[in-house]
C-alpha cells in the first residue's frame, strides 16, 4: 500500500520535472529540475529496496554532480536563454518520433513481461521470505536480511573487489585529467583547436575569466598549484 | 638433303660457329666501348670480319677436301628451346651453299670495312658504324649458317634491325630516319609471310629444321603450295620486290658502305638464298616456280625503266639492284636455282663494286649525287674510272666478265621452262634496258666535259679516294672480272658440281631456241643498249635532262617511278593513319572515360555522401538513436518470429 | 494495490526517451549533458528494478558502479566544456562543427 502511494506521487514527479528539464530554455532552471527529478528517484529507490543506493544518489548525484553543473553554468555564464532552433531545427520532430518509437520498443521488450498483478513484488514488511509468486519478483527480503549496506559491502569487497579498486583508479585519473584539460594555456601546442576561423577571440589567451581553473576543479579535493604552467 | 653427318670434334668446320660469334663480340665491345676506343674501333672490327673470312676460307678448304657426296654436316651450338613437341637447337647447316655465301658475305664484307676507314672518317659516330657493321655482318652470318627456318628467321629478322639501324645512321635527317622506318616496316609486311609458312610446315612436319624439312616427302601439294607462296611473300620484303620494292630505292640515304653491303651483296640476297634452300619443296610446285618467276620479270622491267631516267647515281644503282633481283628471282621460279646463285655472286661482286666507286665519287665531289653535275671524272680519278669500267661491262653482259655468264645462264634457263617464254623476252629487253642506263650511267659520271664549277669560286677539285677506299675497288674489279668463271658453262662449270648436293638441280624441258642463237640474242640485246646510250649521251653534247616538265608523258612516269609510292601512300598509309587515329579516339574516349567516369562516379558518390559528416554533434546522436532503434526493432521482429507475438 | 514491477520499468523508459530527445533537442552542451545524466539515472532505475525482481544485489552494485564511473564522465566533460568554451565563448553545440566535411 505504502509502496503504491509512494509510487504514484513520485513517478509523476520524477516524469514531470524530466519534461520540464526538457522544456526549460533557462539552463539554471532546467539543473534545477534535474535535480528534482534526482530527488524522486532517490525515493523510488528507497521503495525498491535500494537504500543505500538511495542514499549514494543524493549524495553523489544531487550534491556533487548537479551542483558541479551549477558551478560551470554561473561561471560561463551561458544560463541565459538559449535561442530556439538553430541549423538542425528540422531535426526536432524526427528526434520526437523517433525516440517515441525506441520507447514503445522498450516498453514491449523489456518492461511487458513484468506488466501484470502477479508481478508486484513482495512487501518489505514480510521478511525473511523469498516467495515464489506466480508473477516474477522475487523481492529484496532476502538479500536485504542483514540490512542493504551490509549486502551491499558484502558483495562489493569480495565478488567485486577488482572492478571496485579499478573506478578508484579511475576517479584519480578523471581528476587529473580534469585538471590537466581545465589548465589555463599559454603555450601554443596546448591548445586542444586550433581554427581561428571560428573562434571569435583572436587568442585563447588571456583567458577572459581567469577565475575559473581553480575553481572548475571545486568538485574533486583541490590538488592546486598547477594553475600557471 | 643427303646424308647429314656431325663434324669431327677437331675439324674447323665445328668451330664453325665462331663465324657469327666472332662479329657479335666484337660488334657488342664497339657499343659498348666504341667512344673510348675512337679511331681503334675499325682495326678491331675490320679484324674480326678478317676472322670470319678466314675461318669461312677453312670451311670451305675442307669442304672441298670432304667426299662430294659427304659434304652437309650439322654442327649443335646450343639447345635453344623446347616446348612441347617443337624443339629448336641453334644448329648450324654447313654445306656447299653455306660456303659459297659465308665466302660472300665476310670477302666483301670485309672489304667494305676497309672502305669505311676512308668513307666514314670524321664521322662523329665513327666507332658506332663499325659497330653496326660488324653486327650486320653477325646476323647475315646468322642467317645463311641456319639449320632451321627460326634460326635462319632470327638472322633474317636481325638483319632487318641492322638495316634499319644503318639506314637511318644520319638519323638528324628527318627523311632519312623515314627511309629507315620504310625500309623495317615494308620488310615486317614480308616477314608476316614468312612466319605464316613457319607456322604452315611446323603443323604439316612437326619440325623446322632444314634436316627433316627439306626431304619434302610425303607432304600435300596443297601443303607445299601454300608453303612456297607464304615464303616467297617474305622474300619478296626482303629482296625488294613487287610489290615491296619500294623501301630499297630510299634505302640509298643510308651511308655508300652499307648500300654496297646490304643492298647490294648480302640482306637483300637473302630471299633468293631462301628459295635456293628449300629448292627441293619448290621443286614439287612448279606453279609456284612460275608465279616466283613472273614476280622477278615484271620486277625486272619496271625496275629498268624507272632507272633509266633517274638522276641521283646511287638511285640509278639502286634500281638496278632491284632489277638485277628479279633476274636472281627469275633463275630460282625457273627451277634453275644455281644459276640464281651465281648470278647473286657475281651481281655481289659487281654491283657492290659499283657502289663502292660511287661512294668514292661522291667522297671526291662532297656528297654530290646528281649525274648531271659530274662529268669527266676519268682524269681526276683515274681507279675510280678503271674500276668502274670494269664494274659496267661486267654488269651490261660483257663477255667475258661474269655478268654475261650469269646472265646468260638465267636467260638460258627461263627459255628451257615450258610456258616461260614471255618471261624470256622480257628477261632478254631487261638486259638491253641494263645495258642502256647503265652506259648512261658511266658515261655521264665519267666521259665528257666536266659539267661542275671547276674554275670559279666554289670550284671542286676532285682527286683520287685514299687507298682505304680504292683497295676494294680493285679487289672486287677483279672478283667482278673474274666471277664467271665460277661456272662458264651452265652443265659442266664448277658451281654446279659444288652445289649439286644442296639445291635442286635444273632440268631443261624445252628448248625453243637454239644456244648459239640465245647468246648471239643476249649479245646483240647489250650492245644496242650501250650503242644507244652513246648515241644519246656521248655523241653530242648532252642536255640537262632537268625540269620534269619538259618530259614526255612516258618519261615523266618513269621519272616518278609510275606513282608507286603516293599509290602506296594513298591506298595503305592514309587509311592505316586513320585507323590508328580511330583507336586513339576510343581510347580516350572509351577506355580513359570508363577510367574517368569511374573515379567521378565515386567522387560523385562521395559527395553525396560527405552530406551525412555535417560536423553537428546533434546529428550524429540523431543517426546512432536511429540505428538503434532499427536494431532494438530487429530485435523485437527476431524475438517475435521465434516465440510467436510476445503477449 | 500493488505496483506491478513492470511500472517501474516503464518509468525508466520514458525517463530514458525524455533524455534521449533532451540530447537531440537542446543546443546548449551544458543541457545536452544533463541530458545524457538523465538517461544513465534511467538506467540505474531499471538496474534496481531488475536487481528487485532477480531477487540478489547484483543490479545494485552495477548501478553502484555507474554512478562512479558518471561522476568521473561528469568531471572530465565539464572540463572539456570549458575548454571550449575558452576557445570559441559559446557553448552553443552547433558552434562546434570543425568535423564538417
């Protein structure tokens, strides 16, 4: 029943702030959105049994990536209203279309099968017991029986271990490359492009706001000093 | 053939193939060596063809120690290829017919080497042309020692080369260079002959050497027919004559040396030697011998003609070789393949002589060649007029210089073929016509006032040619002098005996006129044709025969050698161009364009296809999410067509 | 009143779609790329779902991992971004076309 309700207040929430992400030609707004639409999925994790998974989601979605977007959005400046159309103004529609058509294509193919009643899955409060229902959620209860971290941790340190050490190892190289990408440039081979056709700034130096190098980094722990190279 | 014997090891016939060896080597270090060796490339070739002599001298010597009825041998050099059931060894035929052209071929060619000390001195190409001489000389010997229609084709086929090369050896000059393209291409036309009878006996003997060839037998009229015609075409390119004649009278713009080596004496005696040597084939076709016969006649004659009112002395000469061919042509279509043979000798000797004495002529009036610019050269250069002497009696039938007895033999023998009489006659006015441009030519070189500036400011002053070049002179005034008596008399001479184991003899079958009255006809027949030309030319004082408008309708066709050439030029060259040009026109069109059409088809397409890289991000998301909602919608259509719908 | 699985799924499609069209739609790269968060959030949905419905964590600690490697994406692009944007001062995606052609 919990989970019923929960659902049809949240669902629509999520759905709803995703479109209007969609729609919103203000880029700040449309961030905020998102995170709204993060919001609601945290909760509808929490329903699926998912907790600390909920928790991850606010923590690293909502608080670090979306408020990362936020940041590079008032530095650059560009949440102003973005002109609609553009060159590719025809491929709207077809975009429409054909994303309606992928959709109806995902919902027969992977979502119908688990469409019908028998297919709820079982309640938290019923613990301890892994039914098999005539409908095809097995549920939670099990796995979760000693709590979701701890399920969780379990799995992690010793099925997954290895994959686990290499995203650490994967994270210091999104760092440093973050920083290395983000420096400010003063030699000439630096430059990732070169076209000055269509650059409107006869040279990428001096940078115009020199404020954001050290600040574009602000999401990671701020390893400084190579701002100057 | 009769019995083919392999020679001892340490006879000097088995060294027999250093004959043409010798020559090519040396021939080979010239080219390559020629510029640092400068004026030492004549000793050294001139040395080696010495060497040939020498060594056809030994041939010959022991030849004639051998048993007459012994005396072919074959001598294998090397195996050259073998496929399937055709088998080709560079072998070499040494019999009595080989000798007497090995003795040809290097006894002047060696002289006329030592003429080209004289004649080519200064040359920027000195050592050039000696090379090319020697390699003349290589391939003729190539040529005549053959023991198989290829080998004997690849000498004939060199020989061509070395024609061509030497032709245009002044090849700055653009019509001389075109003579020399003349002289190869109207060959080639011959040579397809040849090769279409090489193809004919290789599927009716299965081979091509003269050892299972020549016995002839068993082969069908039909077979043996078409094999004399091809290889008369072939012969016909070769020794100039209807209707391939046309290339030797241009040939002259070749330097005096080789017209009297190649032209005179040896490449163009090499159809008449290829129809000695397969006499034993002709002899199964006597039709054949006939159409052979008419070929040299008509030859003959219009070959007279037109000589008798050229002006250029070496064009004069010129004609005469083609003319003196139809007669060698005539002897061998007759069945009398010996007299043919003597008379190549002799005309060698003579006719080699005569050029020989123009090219020292011309040497003495800077490169003059018009008769009607010279004139009583008999005080300036007396060997010269001696010789030259000597070189027109013996060629207008002067008993007793070896003209007459060739000539004789061949008149003789054409009058004992039934149903050759035309041919006779006209063989007998052949020689009166001879007789008259020959004097004509003499006399206006040698008799008379000098019609040259001899006084004035751009004054000649003939002399004398060094003895490099009057040496062979008067050794080939006396072969000239002395060739008849190869075979005075047409049964018993010596020739005949020599060669009565190599060619075919002759067989008289008729005898419509009696022998003492062919010869009181050949006789009378030259002294009015020398009469005739003193007459005109001696008696009073000659007049420039200059603008052709002033001829005579008659005259005027001779003159222009009755059109042949822009006949030529017309009915084969003209279309030829047009359809090499037609071909071009394809090729540009046709072949480049599908080439062409195909690159700009793709780069068409590619152009077309360069829309899809518009450089928007947008748009390439756009196409992956429409690829994959095609394959999500293979996905749905597979799962669907495998479980029935998924309900 | 239960709420068949299958809801959720759903759910996640048409988040899916919603961020798919956003990537097509929107010019400003910043949006694009939040776009494109939406659609790994999507799919982190139907991980925990089928995570639920199999009845063990494996979904989970996928969709434990995606989040890692989305916040590694995320530091990495918005770097990238920037760069751009020092070079052409605009964050238009139809700026960048040097692949023209």
């Amino acid at each position: 029943m919990a989970e019923f309700v929960v659902f049809w207040i949240m669902a629509p929430l999520a759905l709803g702030s995703a479109l209007s992400m969609l729609f919103m030609r203000n880029a700040v707004h449309a961030a905020l959105m998102l995170v709204l639409n993060f919001f609601a999925i945290a909760v509808l994790y929490a329903v699926l049994e998912a907790q600390f998974l909920a928790t991850i989601q606010i923590v690293v979605y909502a608080g670090a990536i979306m408020v990362l977007f936020l940041f590079v959005l008032m530095l650059l400046g560009v949440h102003r209203d973005e002109a609609p159309g553009g060159k590719l103004r025809r491929q709207g529609p077809f975009a429409v279309f054909f994303g309606v058509v992928l959709f109806v294509v995902l919902a027969i193919t992977v979502a119908q099968p688990f469409l019908s009643s028998e297919d709820a899955c079982p309640d938290q409060v019923a613990a301890g017991t892994e039914s098999t229902e005539p409908g095809s959620c097995v549920g939670l209860a099990g796995a979760n029986r000693e709590g979701n971290v701890r399920g969780i941790g379990l799995r992690l340190f010793t099925d997954y271990v290895w994959p686990f050490e290499v995203t650490s190892v994967l994270l210091v190289i999104a760092a440093v490359g973050a920083m290395v990408i983000g420096r400010k440039k003063e030699n000439a081979e630096d430059l990732v492009d070169q076209l000055p056709s269509t650059d409107p700034s006869p040279e990428p130096e001096p940078d115009p706001e020199p404020e954001p190098e050290s600040l574009a980094v602000a999401g990671e722990p701020d390893l400084e000093g190579t701002t100057e190279s | 053939m009769e019995h083919v014997a392999t020679p001892d090891a340490g006879s000097v016939i088995a060294l027999a193939w250093l004959i043409p060896v010798i020559p090519a080597i040396s021939a080979g270090l010239l080219l390559l060596f020629g510029k640092r060796l400068g004026t030492l490339a004549a000793p050294i070739a001139i040395a080696a063809i010495t060497a040939s002599f020498g060594l056809s001298v030994a041939v010959f010597t022991a030849l004639n120690a051998a048993d007459p009825e012994a005396r072919t041998f074959v001598v294998n050099v090397a195996t050259w290829l073998q496929v399937g059931s055709l088998s080709v060894d560079w072998k070499l035929l040494i019999d009595p017919l080989t000798a007497v052209m090995l003795l040809l071929v290097t006894g002047v060619g060696a002289l006329i080497h030592l003429y080209s000390v004289g004649y080519m001195h200064g040359d920027e190409r000195y050592s050039r042309f000696f090379a090319y001489l020697n390699l003349f000389a290589a391939s003729m010997l190539v040529l005549v020692l053959g023991e198989s229609l290829l080998t004997l084709f690849v000498g004939w086929e060199l020989v061509g080369l070395c024609s061509y090369l030497l032709i245009g050896f002044w090849f700055e000059r653009r019509d001389y260079a075109g003579a020399a393209k003349k002289a190869f291409v109207t060959n080639r036309v011959g040579d397809v002959g040849f090769m279409l009878a090489m193809f004919v006996t290789f599927a009716a003997v299965g081979s091509l050497s003269f050892s299972d060839v020549l016995p002839a037998s068993g082969l069908a009229t039909g077979t043996v027919t078409a094999i004399g015609l091809l290889l008369l075409v072939g012969a016909v390119g070769k020794s100039a004559q209807i209707p391939l004649y046309v290339w030797l009278p241009d040939a002259m713009a070749g330097p005096t040396p080789v017209s009297a080596l190649i032209h005179a004496a040896t490449m163009v005696t090499a159809g008449v030697y290829l129809i000695a040597r397969m006499s034993p084939l002709y002899l199964q076709v006597p039709d054949v011998g006939m159409v052979v016969a008419w070929v040299g006649a008509l030859t003959a004659l219009v070959a007279a003609l037109i000589a008798c009112v050229q002006n250029d002395l070496k064009k004069i000469l010129a004609y005469s070789t083609v003319s003196q061919l139809g007669y060698m042509f005539i002897a061998v279509g007759a069945g009398a393949y010996t007299a043919g043979v003597f008379h190549l000798l002799t005309h060698g000797a003579f006719k080699a002589l005569l050029f020989l004495a123009a090219g020292s002529v011309m040497h003495a009036m800077h490169e003059e060649t018009n008769v009607w610019k010279m004139g009583g050269l008999r005080k300036a250069m007396p060997i010269t007029f001696v010789t030259s002497l000597i070189g027109w009696l013996a060629i207008a039938g002067l008993p007793p210089l070896s003209g007459y007895f060739s000539k004789e033999e061949i008149l003789a023998a054409a009058s004992e073929r039934s149903g050759m009489l035309p041919v006779y006659f006209i063989g007998l006015a052949v020689a009166g016509l001879t007789a008259f441009y020959m004097t004509r030519w003499f006399v206006l070189i040698f008799l008379g006032k000098p019609r040259y500036d001899h006084s004035g400011p751009h004054a000649l002053h003939p002399h004398e040619s060094p003895w490099t070049m009057w040496v062979p002179l008067a050794v080939l005034s006396v072969a000239a002098a002395g060739a008849g008596l190869l075979n005075t008399s047409a049964e018993g001479g010596w020739l005949h005996g020599w060669l009565e184991h190599s060619v075919a003899g002759f067989h008289a079958a008729v005898h419509p006129i009696g022998h003492s009255t062919l010869i009181a006809l050949a006789l009378s027949v030259g002294a009015l044709g020398i009469l005739a030309a003193f007459v005109r030319y001696v008696r009073r004082e000659p007049q420039a025969e200059g603008a052709v408008a002033r001829f005579p309708g008659y005259q005027r066709l001779a003159f222009n050698k009755f059109y042949v050439d822009e006949l030529y030029q017309l009915a084969i060259v003209k279309p030829g161009r047009m359809l090499a040009d037609g071909l071009a026109v394809i090729d540009r069109r046709g072949i480049d364009g599908a080439v062409n059409g195909v690159a700009r088809g793709t780069a068409g397409l590619a152009t077309v296809g360069r829309r899809l890289q518009t450089g928007f991000v947008r748009s390439y998301a756009f196409a992956i999410l429409v690829g994959a909602v095609l394959i999500a919608a293979l996905f749905i259509v597979g799962a669907g067509v495998g479980n029935g719908w998924i309900g | 009143m239960t709420v068949p699985v299958g809801y959720y799924l759903i759910l996640a499609a048409a988040l899916f779609t919603i961020g798919l069209v956003g990537v097509l739609v929107r010019r400003n790269m910043i949006v694009m790329f939040m776009c494109i968060e939406l659609m790994l959030n999507s799919v982190n949905l139907t991980l925990v779902a089928f995570s639920r419905i199999h009845g063990n964590l494996n979904g989970q600690i996928m969709s434990f991992f995606v989040m890692v490697v989305a916040a590694a994406e995320v530091t990495v692009g918005l770097a990238l971004i920037i760069n751009l944007f020092r070079l052409r001062s605009s964050v238009d995606a139809d700026d960048v076309r040097s692949l023209r052609s």
